[in-house]
C-alpha cells in the first residue's frame, strides 16, 4: 500500500493523547488569532469571520508549524490538526476546509480552495482485522491550481501547475500540469491551454 503505517489502537492512541491535544490546543490558539468572530446580537450565532490580513513576505514558521510566503487568506472555520502544512503566496483558502495533515500538505503560489474542501493524508487499511493501522502519504499541490468546492484529496496525490478540479470530485490519483479534473474519482476532462 505504500506511505508510512501507524497502528492507532486504543494503547497507542492514549499514549499520544496529550501529544495531540497540545497540538489542538495551540491550533485553536493560532485560529482565535488569525480571526475576528462577530455575533448576530438576534440570534447570538455566528454571523461571519473575517480574516486578519498578514503582511510579511518572510517566511513565518507559526506556533502551530504552518509555514506561510507572503500574504495569503485563510476563511473561517478552517480545520486542521497538526500543522505540517506550507502555504505559498497568495493562496486563498475558502470556509469550511478541513486539511488532515498527518503527513505533509504542501500548497503553491496563487492557489485558489473552495468552500468545504477536504484533503486527507491519511487513510486506513481496507483489511478488517488491520484497519487500525493507518497510512500517512504527503500531499504536493502546484502553483496556479483552482480546486472547486467540496473536493476531496485522499493521499499520496500531487496536483501540477496550473490545474483545475471540479467541484465535488475525488482526487485519488496523481494530476498532470494543465489540465481539468472532475467526478468521482476524478478522471480528465480537457488539457488546459498553458
């Protein structure tokens, strides 16, 4: 199957438990930063978030292990769990992405993210009597790549340059520069003039 396996049984779930849990912890921390919540006062749900604007062109290695180049914009909520992922210059990450980053997520300049997608870098085994045992691949998207909303991108994937995903497709395979995407799984559409 490839990638990195770890059993994730109940022992040694536990034994990380508070490993993880600090993670999370400085992840809510660095989100609250990042983003101004503001109450409907009828209601008291949440209304919208705005993202804070981040300036600096330098490489920010954050409490939490994101890497950001330059400005970049990230929609609350945006979930993730560990922080090994590194962001190019000006990505926009639309609201309600969840990035399970076990393993690396590493995105390009100029990248565009829909609303409520999904990038997973890990799976688990499809044996029954071993499906505790997880498997970890990075993921590697280019620069220039608009992935539609509601995209799912299992491990192990790289999406080339300048590259499009259509909304709601799976991403199970490797994706060439310059082309479309889309469906379940994701399968070529068109070549894109570069």
């Amino acid at each position: 199957m490839g990638g990195k396996l770890f059993d994730y049984s109940a022992a040694m779930y536990y034994r990380l438990l508070s490993s993880i849990e600090r993670c999370r912890l400085n992840v809510r921390i660095f989100i609250s930063s990042l983003f101004k919540a503001y109450l409907c006062k009828k209601s008291k749900s949440l209304l919208q978030q705005q993202p804070h604007g981040r300036k600096k062109e330098n490489k920010i290695l954050l409490k939490t292990g994101i890497v950001f180049e330059g400005k970049s914009t990230i929609v609350a909520p945006f979930y993730y769990e560990f922080g090994k992922i590194s962001i190019g210059k000006n990505l926009y990450i639309n609201s309600g992405c969840t990035f399970l980053d076990n393993a690396p997520i590493n995105i390009g300049d100029n990248t565009l993210i829909g609303p409520n997608v999904n990038i997973c870098t890990v799976t688990h085994v499809v044996n029954p009597c071993d499906r505790h045992i997880n498997v970890i691949k990075p993921i590697w998207i280019g620069n220039n790549v608009w992935i539609g909303a509601g995209t799912v991108i299992l491990p192990g994937v790289s999406i080339g340059d300048n590259s499009v995903i259509g909304a709601n497709s799976v991403v199970n395979c490797d994706v060439p520069p310059n082309v479309l995407y889309a469906g379940s799984p994701a399968k070529l559409i068109k070549q894109l003039v570069s």
